[in-house]
C-alpha cells in the first residue's frame, strides 16, 4: 500500500524538530567475533490486500461503493494462500526474530449502521486475521513463533454497498508485530504510536491513520541487543504533508532508542527509498538538516542490506498482485543497526516470479513488498 498520491494538512515545524532533538552517528562492529552471536532478523510487510488510498478524495456518496470494491481486493488478494508462501520463507530462513507491518485483522457488520444517523457501532464479525492465519501456517509446519511485542495503529471502518440499498460496515485494524521463535528470550516489549501522523481525507473528512513501532530486548546465544519494528508514513512527495510526518516519525523513533545501551537492530518499512530518490526535507537551525528520511536514519544507522550487497528492490507490486513481471522499483523495507554489529549476510525475499502462489487457479505475489533477511554479528 505504497506509492499513493495524498493530501495532507501542512503539519507544525516546531514539533517535527522536537523529534531531531539527538541524532547519533552510526557505529559498526570492531569487537572480537570470538564474543559474538550469528542473530537472523528477518522484516515483511504483508499487504493490506487493498489500495485503501484509492479512498482519497472522492466524494462521501462514493465512499460506500469505492469501500465495497476494495473489500473485493482484499477478498480476491486472498491472505490464506500468500501466508504459505510467507511461512515457507520463515522455514527456510529459522529467523530469531521477525518484523512484520501491515498485519490486518478485518471486521464487518451486517447490516452496516455507519451511516449518517447510524448507531455507528464497532464491526465484530471477523473476517480475515492475517496475524491468527499466519500462525497457524508456521504451527503447520512445525514452527512456534510467539508474539512478542504488537502495537495496534490505525481503527478505520466505512459503510460499503455493492447494490446501493443494502450496507455493510468494513473495519481494519493495523498492527506492528514483532514475532520470536520460541527459544528467544524476550523482555521489555514497549508498544507505542507516533506522535504525529498524516490524516487522510476520505469523503469530506480527516480521517486519522495511527502508525507506531513496537521494541524488546532480546538474547540471542547471550548476545542481547534492542530489536524494532516499524512502518513509517508514505511519502507523498510533500514536504510539507505526510513527507514531513514520515521524517517527524524517524526522528522521534531515533530520539526513543537513544538511551538503548545495548546494540539496536531496527527493521520495518520505512517508506523512504534507499537511493535518495524521497521527498527531501529541508530544516532550518538551530538543527539544520537536509535530506531524505532514508538519509536521516543512516546518519544514525547502519543499512544491513547494503553492507552484505543484498540491495534488491521491495516494493511494489500492483494493487492486485497479479502482475506476472516484479513491479518493484525502489527499496524501502530496510534492516539497520548500530552499536557492536556486522552484517555478515542479507537477502531479499518473494521478488521472483516463481516465489508467487497459485490461489484458486490465479498467481499471486505473497505481497506488494519483498521481505528482507539478515545475519548479524553481535557481540556478547
């Protein structure tokens, strides 16, 4: 769900710099490898199964059946059939610990009362669990991974028609979760939301979309480190709209892991592409910085990817994953690192046409992003 054209309102400078206020340089590795632990991380944004942002500014008569069409794709992109192929790659690769964006849990009502004059109540019925439905593909195949940390974002619900007369309220939910196999020692989950985020305007209103980021301390054959997952806001091309929140979110990100003493291993999507073709923002003193989000977090953090050669593209894929040629044209699915840590190994995920799933006859791709994996050196 990437790559979206949207129109938010201008967001306060003063607030963004708040975020900046400590920037650290990157640091990577010069410890003794005799004291350190081989760590496999692994970050995968799932896909909502939709474009929700095809919402934006359309007019409120149309929300209901623009609602109803997306409830479609969501349907027809199947999450059942691509979570196989996403627990196949969880097999094969045995990460310790996993990032994952983008992890809907999907809610109806019927019949829908979100309409005007309507009750408005919350839709219960659940109708996809993409959390509840990839765990049971690694539990088929032998694998226990346990939720770690899982920090809820956006609550969105709109009424939805397909004939105009009869409604049905459609309501997502938007999680960050990290998941750990079951021999990682977790601790201190910390499960937060940003402080600023960009509106979205749908039928006449600003509707709020959450995003946030969730962390643990991890032990990993005695090495312990600071593991985080997040997804940023997309970059609009505005700098000063969600261009801006997405920078805001970086620096406040950065600014809460300054007091980790322990190594940081931050993984996500981040929505900032790594060839520094993002919106660049410009901030005046006394903290003056210019550049891409992208450009931000490398000043502090260290790029696995590109320190082990693995520098595939991630996203995206076409709305309905169908595409039979890889759409994916930049780079944004990222794990970084800074402190006591050497990327000896990386991959990219789901990027080729034979990883895509037969689902009831149609191939798709497990995701409009690719995963990403990595080895890292981490000292005791």
């Amino acid at each position: 769900m990437e790559n979206i054209q949207r129109y938010a309102r201008p967001l306060g400078l003063a607030t963004l710099l708040l975020s900046f206020l400590f920037i650290l340089p990157a640091c990577d590795s010069d410890g003794d490898d005799g004291d350190a632990a081989d760590v496999k991380v692994m970050t995968y944004n799932l896909y909502l199964g939709a474009n929700l942002f095809d919402l934006i500014g359309i007019d409120p008569t149309q929300v209901p059946v623009v609602a109803a069409q997306l409830f479609g794709s969501v349907q027809a992109t199947n999450f059942p059939a691509r979570a196989e192929a996403i627990a196949d790659f969880i097999q094969a690769n045995n990460p310790d610990l996993i990032g994952l964006q983008e992890v809907s849990l999907y809610r109806t009502q019927t019949p829908g009362d979100n309409l005007p004059g309507g009750a408005a109540t919350p839709a219960t019925d659940v109708a996809f669990d993409f959390l509840a439905i990839l765990q049971a593909a690694l539990t088929s195949r032998g694998l226990n991974y346990n939720v770690a940390a899982q920090t809820e974002n956006a609550d969105v619900e709109l009424p939805s028609t397909v004939d105009g007369q009869t409604f049905t309220d459609i309501r997502l939910t938007d999680y960050d979760v990290i998941l750990a196999r079951s021999d990682v020692q977790t601790t201190g989950a910390v499960e937060a939301n940003f402080a600023i985020a960009a509106p979205v305007p749908i039928g006449g209103d600003d509707v709020p979309f959450t995003r946030g980021y969730n962390s643990v301390q991890a032990t990993v054959d005695g090495a312990t480190f600071t593991f985080v997952n997040t997804h940023l806001e997309v970059d609009d091309g505005n700098p000063q709209g969600a261009a801006l929140a997405q920078a805001a979110q970086a620096g406040e990100l950065i600014g809460a892991l300054l007091t980790a003493t322990q190594p940081v291993v931050l993984v996500g999507d981040f929505n900032s592409a790594a060839d520094g073709s993002g919106t660049v923002i410009t901030l005046p003193d006394p903290l003056p910085f210019t550049g891409t989000t992208y450009g931000l977090l490398t000043n502090s953090y260290t790029d696995a990817a590109a320190e082990a050669g693995a520098t595939g593209n991630t996203c995206c894929q076409a709305d309905d994953l169908t595409n039979a040629t890889s759409s994916l044209a930049s780079r944004i699915d990222l794990i970084l690192y800074r402190g006591d840590v050497e990327a000896t190994a990386a991959e990219v995920l789901g990027e080729e046409a034979g990883d895509r799933v037969d689902a009831n006859g149609t191939m798709l791709w497990p995701s409009d992003h690719a995963g990403v994996v990595a080895t890292l050196r981490i000292q005791n």
